[in-house]
C-alpha cells in the first residue's frame, strides 16, 4: 500500500491509500502520484510536473492593526 495524492490539475485534491495506482486511477478516473518522505504533500499543495515535486501551499503574511 501506498499513500498517493489525487490530483485536479496540478493542485492535491485528497489523499488517498491504495494497492494499485493504476486501477485505483482507472477507478476513480483521476491522477493520482504517490507521496513519499522525500517528496511529501498535503491537501492543496501543488505538484511541479517538470521537477517532480510537491510545493506546500503560499501563506501570504497580513498585518493586523491591533489599537
């Protein structure tokens, strides 16, 4: 078994443990990569299909004005 991202686009839509990547992306009629601990993810984590790497998602810092 394997822990795989299921992907709309090039953003992680779910993640998902299956024995078969292939008939699980027949199956459910997705794409599907597989996380690993040298290449993690997380829901809406994007994946760089040219390197092979997942990027976790961009936090844009605000300032709050507390008085």
């Amino acid at each position: 078994m394997a822990n795989y991202a299921m992907m709309s686009g090039n953003s992680v839509s779910n993640i998902i443990v299956a024995d078969d990547k292939e008939a699980t992306e027949a199956a459910l009629n997705c794409t599907l990569i597989e996380i690993t601990a040298e290449n993690p993810a997380g829901m809406g984590w994007t994946y760089d299909f040219e390197t092979g790497k997942f990027n976790p998602p961009v936090v844009e810092e605000t300032n709050a004005d507390t008085e």
